[in-house]
C-alpha cells in the first residue's frame, strides 16, 4: 500500500511525539535487527528508528529495512526514521488513516 502525502503528513503528526524504539548501531542492519523492527511494528504499528552508526547510508538502508519488513517509509528526520505497518488484525489496529 502506497501512502499518500495526506496520510504521510497524519503519520508524521502522530509520530511526533514518539521515541525511537530501536537503534541502529555498529552492527548495522542484521536479521536480529530486522526481526525487532518487524515485532516493535506487529506491536505498534508506527515506530521510530535512530541512526548511531550508518548516517551516511540511512536512505538506502531505511529502503532495505521497509522492503525486508513490508513496511512503509514515513520520513527521515535528521538520523530519525520513522516506519508504519498496518495491523492485518483488525482490532489491533491504532491508527485509522484518511483516505
């Protein structure tokens, strides 16, 4: 699912307050990393990611991280990327995006 600008720009809204929940370090991004991203997404549905290590790569490896977790990019801010996930769950589901 394509986001459109609208709902990049609700999804930003509501991330805006949150922490990062994982950060990429040294390591760089390793199957355990994926594997944390794909349940902190399960869990939340949008979360955020901090860059340690990598800064100069974030772009690319936002890419490969959203591909390897079918997720979508919301933005980069700074060393700050953020990713959504809708729930397959229904009544899991947080966050309600217009169309």
């Amino acid at each position: 699912m394509a986001l459109t600008g609208e709902q990049r720009r609700q999804l930003k809204s509501l991330a805006h307050h949150l922490n990062p929940l994982i950060q990429i370090g040294q390591k760089g991004v390793t199957d355990a990393l994926i594997n944390a991203v794909d349940q902190a997404l399960t869990d939340h549905e949008l979360i955020k990611i901090r860059f340690m290590d990598f800064k100069d790569e974030k772009h690319d490896l936002a890419d490969v991280i959203a591909l390897k977790t079918s997720s979508d990019r919301v933005g980069i801010i700074g060393n700050v990327l953020t990713l959504y996930r809708r729930s397959p769950v229904e009544e899991k589901r947080h966050i309600v995006l217009r169309s």
